[in-house]
C-alpha cells in the first residue's frame, strides 16, 4: 500500500489500547491520513497486567512496540506524547508542549485511571493497577515484603511485611488475590530460610456483597471458595476509610501492613474533560448511538472512556470486548461518512466474561453458559493467548503458564528499581 497524499482526510487517534488499535486496523485500506497518538511506545494487554505485577510474566510478553505494530500500514504515523487538551470548535488536539493536530475525524480511545475516591493521598501507599510502571511497583513491594520479612526479627513487624491487603473485588482484584496467594503457598515455599511464607495473610476487601459481582452469583459463590482454598481471606462488606504508611483502616479494624493494593475504582480519563461535553459520574464521556458526542458527530470516544447505553444491556462495561467493538464501530462510520452513507448505531455483542483464580482455575459467564473450575481456566487461556498480540509473546507466554502450572516456578522474579 502506497503513502496517500497530503490533502486526504484526516483520522487522528488518540490512545493505542484495544479500542484505538482495532480503529486505525478497520481504515487500513480508508481513503485517509491516520495518526495513532499514545503517551506510551507500546499497546499493553491489561487482562495480563496481575501476571507481571505477581512474576508469571515479564513486561515485554504483554506488551508490543506500537511502531512495530503497524510498520506495514503505510496510511498511519504513530507519535508518543500525550494529548492534553481538544478544541471542538477548532478540531484541534494539543499536546503537552502545545503541538497543535488538526484532524477531519477525531477518535479518543483514552481509557480509564485509577480512582481513590477523592483520597489522592492514597496512591503512595496503594499502588492501582493500570500500567506496566503500575505492575512493576505491585511486583517490586510484594517481592520486597518477602525479603524484609526474612532480614526482620520483630514478630509483629515481620506479620505486618506478611500481610498483602488487596482493595476491590472486581477481576482484577480477586485476579491478583488468588496470584499472591499461590505465590506465598507454593512458589516461595521453600525460598527461605528465616520466615515461612505460606504464613503470609492475603486480605482481599470490598464494600460490596460479593467478590466478582458482574458475574451471577453462584459464580461469585465458586471464585470466593477457590480463593479461599489458597489461603485469601475475603472479606465482604467491609468499607475501607483510611489507608497510610504502614495501615489500612477497614471498617473499624486497622491493619498493619506493607503491602497493599487498591483495585477498586476508576475513572475517566483526565482528558475527557477538557472536552466541555456531559460527562458520567465516573469521568466518562456520554456518547450517542453511533458513539460519537452529541453535536460532534466528526468525535468518537470508544472503550473504556466512553459511557454507552445499550438496548440490551444497560451501561455497557469497561471490558476489552467493548473497546474493540467500538474501535471498529468508529472506523465503520468513518467509512460510511466517506462513502455519504447513514452511520449505523452502535449494537454490542457480548462474548462473556472470565477471570482467573490462581493456577488452573477460572469461572466463565456466557450468556446462560456458567462454567468454573479447570474447563473455564482452559477457555480462559486459548481465550488470552489469541488476543496477545505476536508470536513470540504467545509462545513464551504458553511457555511460562507451563513452568507455573506444572512446577509453580515464576520468571519474573528479579527485583529491581525503587519506588
Ligand atoms: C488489571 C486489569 C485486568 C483486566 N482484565 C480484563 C479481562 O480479563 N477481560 C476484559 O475484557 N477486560 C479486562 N480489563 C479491561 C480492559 O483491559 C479494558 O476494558 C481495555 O483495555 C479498554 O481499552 P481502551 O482502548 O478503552 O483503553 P486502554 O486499553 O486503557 O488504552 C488507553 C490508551 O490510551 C493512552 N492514553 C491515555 N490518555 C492519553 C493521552 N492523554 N494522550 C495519549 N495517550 C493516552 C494510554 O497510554 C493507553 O495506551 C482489565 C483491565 C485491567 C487494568
């Protein structure tokens, strides 16, 4: 495919997550200028996210370079910066050293941040999960707690450097609870000398009733017994008021610990607001039918970022399935405005959801499918390893679930860096 010339449209794209990456694929072959924009060099596979931050995987099995990605789709240019700010009326992005980008068509595929409710101060010492940097900090403190604890004579001390405090039970919270979990009881076992680690404690808290509540519930039912089998004490419920150096307060209970990780809430990204156009009460940006925003039919807001209603299933979620859906929905009336055709409205389809709890099992939620246990766990790999994106990162990925499953060994276990 030859460079189209200068004087074509103009699609820039901001941010390289599911959403954007499906949209600049579905116009490979449009009739336009496209320009991928992400504040980072790599798109990153979030679902695998807790596998770094508990050292099944490195950084590089669940991320590809961007540039890479796209070296033979010669109608896009993939800059790195962030955008901080979008003029509607001027159909101008701006990033943050003022560079100006005027774009025919604009595409925001931000995604989400990290939400402390309001407590900012909380982030020092309840690292979220949203990042690669993000895992690698959760990776380097739950390593770090174990080495402390072994050089640590003080019993309570050691106890409080044995204690992991996991806030939110969504996915990614039970994820990471059930990974602590088999890491302390199985792959450190016998690592140390001083301290035993499966005398660690796992707490995983929420305000809510049930861990995993998306799922129905004798699902939740099924993940809390599975996490209860690896040593994780889940505590529903329970509302977290303070956390601190050293602390967390939940409900009137304050627990000492080292270690802990908040996964309980996010938000839109902060770019959404500079838009000027209604925003939910979590930060996201309200799109029309088509997903693009009322009065802008030229600015689509795709995945994570965008709140949509659906005929069928309410607020859509925050899951990979709706931001790449979306992505190439937004490339499709981007198609149909070239071709002065009528834009079809958005309509998801939902392919279910899974989540993983420690090594070999999962629960599955389809439609009326419910599956747990070893079955789901297998859907839940062919499932992850087809969306990774490139070979290698399959084949090692593969490779290392194998050392896992089979011997508990990890390798990601290198500690390195401060934060
Ligand atoms: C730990 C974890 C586990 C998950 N597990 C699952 C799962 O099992 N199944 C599932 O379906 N979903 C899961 N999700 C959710 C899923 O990853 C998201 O729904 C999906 O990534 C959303 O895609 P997106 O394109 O909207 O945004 P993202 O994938 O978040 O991509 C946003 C991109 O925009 C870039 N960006 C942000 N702001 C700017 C800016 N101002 N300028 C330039 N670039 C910017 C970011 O760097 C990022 O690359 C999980 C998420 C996390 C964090």
């Amino acid at each position: 495919m030859s460079e189209p010339p200068a004087g074509v449209p103009h699609v820039l794209v901001v941010g390289a997550g599911f959403g954007g990456l499906r949209c600049v694929r579905a116009l490979a072959h449009a009739p336009v200028r496209l320009t991928l924009v992400d504040r980072t060099n790599h798109h990153l596979f979030q679902p695998m996210l807790y596998e770094v931050a508990t050292s099944v995987l490195g950084a590089n099995e669940i991320a590809a370079a961007t540039r890479h990605l796209f070296r033979h789709q010669r109608n896009v240019a993939v800059h790195m910066t962030g955008i901080e700010r979008v003029d509607l009326a001027a159909k101008c992005a701006f990033d943050g050293e003022g560079r100006a980008t005027r774009y025919d068509w604009l595409v925001l595929a931000p995604g989400v941040v990290t939400d402390y409710f309001g407590h900012a101060d909380w982030a020092e010492h309840a690292p979220g999960l949203k990042s690669l940097d993000d895992a690698l900090v959760v990776r380097r403190r739950v390593l770090m707690a174990f080495e402390r604890a072994e050089i640590t004579p003080d019993p309570a001390a050691r106890r409080a450097l044995l204690t992991f405090v996991i806030v939110g039970a969504g996915a990614t919270g039970v994820e990471l609870a059930g990974a602590i979990g088999e890491l302390a009881n199985f792959t450190l076992r016998h690592d140390f000398r001083a301290i035993d680690p499966r005398e660690a404690q796992v707490l995983l808290l929420d305000a809510g009733e049930r861990v995993l509540p998306s799922f129905a519930p004798s699902l939740s039912a099924r993940a809390r017994r599975d996490l209860e089998r690896l040593g994780v004490t889940v505590r529903t419920g329970v509302r977290v008021g303070d956390i601190g150096p050293g602390f967390v307060v939940a409900g009137d209970e304050r627990i000492a610990t080292e270690a802990t990780i908040w996964s309980a809430g996010t938000r839109g990204a902060p770019l959404l607001g500079t838009l000027g156009t209604p925003l939910d009460r979590q930060g996201r940006a309200i799109v029309g039918p088509d997903g693009a925003l009322p009065g802008h039919p030229e600015v689509f807001v795709v995945g994570d970022a965008a709140h949509v209603e659906d005929a069928r299933f309410g607020t859509l979620p925050g899951v990979a399935q709706v931001a790449m859906q979306m992505g190439t929905h937004a490339a499709r009336c981007i198609r149909a405005d070239l071709d002065a055709r009528p834009r079809r409205a958005f309509a998801y389809f939902d392919k279910g959801q899974l989540a993983v709890i420690g090594r070999g099992h999962a629960v599955l939620q389809v439609g009326p499918v419910r599956l747990a246990g070893f079955p789901a766990w297998i859907a839940w790999a062919l499932v992850h390893v087809t969306f990774l994106i490139g070979f290698r990162n399959r084949v090692i990925t593969m490779l290392e679930w194998a050392r896992t499953y089979f011997f508990h060994r990890r390798a990601g276990r290198v500690i390195v860096g401060g934060d």
